[in-house]
C-alpha cells in the first residue's frame, strides 16, 4: 500500500512471462496444423485431463441450495432486464426521400462463446454476464467454455442460456474455438476473461474472431469524502484487490486525514485474512476536487466509485471509465454479481475508446439502399464527379452505363 500525490499513480508494470506471445503463437499454431490432437494434448499437459462436451441439464436439477438458485435467479434476472433495456436501442429503420429508400437491418451474429475462468476463482458470475446479453441480442449457438465442471458453473451456464458447455480451458480453448473442433465448430465471437495465456489467444486470434477486449488486472478508482464510512472505502479497494496480486485499486480524496483512516482500516482488513492478495493499492491525495477529476479522465479505470457527497463531483465530468459507481451505497461489489449492468469491463486505459460488454455487441447493424430507377441519374451525377476527381475509371463507367440515352 503507497500513500501518493495524485501526479504520482501508476499501473504496475506487467509481469508476464517474457515468451508469453510466443508460447500461445505456439499453441495456436500446432492446432491449426495438428486440429483436435493438439488441442488435447495440450489440455492434457496443462490441465490433466480431456475436453469434453457436458450435457447441461434444466438449472434448477443441480445440487445447489435452494437459497443458492434464488440468488441465482435474482442476478439472472436484474441482468436480462438491462440487456433488454440494451437492446431497444438497436432496431430495423428505414427512411425514403427523392432519390430513393435507404435503412438499416439488426441482426444478431450467429454463434458466440463464453470462457468462463476455473482457476483461483470459479467466476459464476461470468456465465450470466457474458450468455445472457448474447441470448438477448437473438444469438442462436452460444457456446460456454470453462476449465471447471463444477455444479455452481454448470448451473448459472444453463441458466443463462447456454446451448453448448464445453470443458476446456487455456489458450487450447480459445484457439478451437476460433478454428473449429470437435466439441464446437468455429464461432464468430469469444467473451470473457481469462488468465495471461488465455488473454494473450484472444489477442493473436481476433484478427479471425471477434472478440470483446484485452483485459489486464481488475482496476478500481473511488473518489471519496468522509461522508462515507472509512472502512467501507477500504473493503471496496480491497474486493478488487484480491482478484489477482497485480489488481489496481486507487483511491483519492482531498482529506490527509481520511486517507490515514482508510489505509489503518485497510491494514486492519488485511490482518484478519492474511493468505488473500491485496494487490496494488494506491492511496491518493489531490489538492482539490479537479485533481480529482483529471486523474479519473487520466486512469479510465474498470470500476470507478464516486463515493462523496452529491454534486461534489458531477458524473458528466468524466468521460472514460467502463462503468460508473454512483454514492456510498453503489459498492462495486454489487455491480460484480447483480445490479444489472455488465461486469466484463475494459481495462488499462482502453475505457478511453470502449465500454464494457453489451448487447449490442452481439449485434450487427446492416445497411442497404435501393434507388429509384427515374431518379438515379440526378444522383449519379455527384458520384461521377467524384469518381474523375478520384481517378476510378471503372466506377465511372459503372456509373455511366445506367444513364440513359439522352443523358
């Protein structure tokens, strides 16, 4: 834990593995070349054991608590309700004027996948955030990965709509789901978070497959007052935090005095569990509300908590963060599991040019046109000019070939 000036924050370096590129280009390679062979034996060496396609059963047929699936139920549902607010933003139009009818289609994309972490963390959570949006939008194959097979994460991947469930994980998994195999042909979208290997596929393969972002270590910036309990503060820096041990967690306050009770509640946290990561935790003090701001728009941070008296800092202020924590009573935590917006989240600064996952990723918007035959030479003539300004004899003459005769 640093005690910084706002001018000081940082990201930590990043640790991976110096060949980490070339090792997935490896993988990724061998099982373009050797298919499902060395997709298994990959899976073998890294996981101890065999993809396999799991049959899902109904949701409420696995062995969780009846207090489990109503939870359950209650995420699933607050999130398909935002994706159907989502959703109403994407819809067919069309106008027409003198020349012609002109609109647009939305159609879902045909297949997607969701990988959904087993690791240190079985993320249940992930498969209702990453299924549901897709089952919204209409995508017809959705397909779960995951390296675990636990009841938890069998469940909530039926739940939330998943058509598939393959058992498999690593950068193997990312690069059969891009390339085909026997336990799923190729899909047209892979989602969700993974480990270094399994980010870094994501990375070397979108050129094949889209994908939702390049995600680094969980981030939160709260910006704070003393009208929130200090040790709520400290708890929400550390739940980020033990995501992963290069977790960023940032928070700034104009309060000397509040900070110094933020950091002893934290150490006070931390002591009563010892064996969880606590990240890197950065605690900042800003001269005044609009260091504050700057360095908000600066970091563009996954999770960014406005935790200070209203009006103090206005949301329209800042522009870039993945989503937006409104009072003391917005915990992040909350928005991880079941407030309705998505989780899946852009990290290290990329809040400046995307959101987080949404509906309308899932979604192609398609244009078309259709011109009135007695109108086309009036409008061809601007797209003749313009072909001799640009030198395109063709489109010239395409253009030049409709006119008729007594043009």
């Amino acid at each position: 834990m640093e005690m910084l000036k706002q001018a000081d924050w940082r990201r930590p370096d990043s640790v991976a593995p110096a060949d980490l590129d070339a090792t997935v280009r490896a993988v990724i390679d061998a099982v373009a070349e050797r298919g499902d062979a060395a997709v298994t034996e990959y899976s073998r060496k890294f996981d101890g054991y065999e993809p396999s396609i799991i049959e899902l059963q109904p949701w409420e047929q696995y062995p969780l608590s009846d207090e489990t699936k109503a939870h359950l139920r209650v995420a699933a549902e607050r999130i398909q309700t935002f994706a159907k607010m989502q959703f109403e933003m994407y819809r067919d139009v069309e106008r027409e004027d003198h020349y012609g009818r002109f609109g647009q289609t939305v159609k879902a994309l045909p297949s997607m996948a969701a990988y959904i972490p087993g690791g240190r963390f079985p993320l249940v959570s992930t498969a209702l955030m990453t299924l549901i949006p897709a089952r919204v939008a209409g995508v017809p194959r959705r397909v779960a990965v995951s390296p675990s097979n636990e009841p938890a994460i069998l469940a909530a991947a039926s739940l939330a709509g998943a058509t598939a469930f393959v058992h498999m994980g690593g950068a193997q998994a990312i690069a059969a789901l891009a390339l085909g195999s026997q336990w799923a042909d190729p899909v047209d979208m892979i989602v969700g978070p993974g480990n270094a290997y399994v980010n870094a596929a994501k990375g070397l393969l979108q050129g094949k497959v889209k994908i939702d972002t390049l995600a680094g270590p969980s981030e939160i910036l709260v910006l704070c007052d003393d009208s929130v309990d200090p040790r709520w503060l400290a708890l929400d820096v550390l739940a980020q935090a033990e995501h992963d041990p290069m977790a960023l967690s940032v928070l700034a306050t104009t309060d000397e005095a509040l900070l110094q009770r933020i950091a002893a509640a934290v150490e006070t946290e931390l002591a009563k569990d010892p064996d969880k990561d606590e990240g890197v935790i950065q605690l900042v003090h800003c001269e005044n509300r609009e260091q504050m701001v700057a360095l908000a728009n600066e970091m563009g941070a996954e999770h960014l908590h406005l935790a200070c008296r209203e009006g103090t800092i206005q949301p329209d202020e800042i522009d870039h963060y993945g989503s937006l924590f409104i009072g003391g009573h917005s915990a992040v935590a909350l928005g991880d599991y079941c407030t309705g917006p998505n989780h899946t989240l852009p990290t290290l600064a990329v809040a400046r040019r995307k959101g987080g996952l949404q509906v309308g990723d899932f979604l192609k918007v398609l244009t078309w046109q259709q011109v009135k035959p007695d109108r086309y030479g009036e409008l061809a003539k601007t797209a003749i000019h313009l072909a001799q300004l640009e030198g395109l004899v063709f489109h010239e003459r395409s253009l030049q070939v409709r006119l008729p005769e007594s043009s």
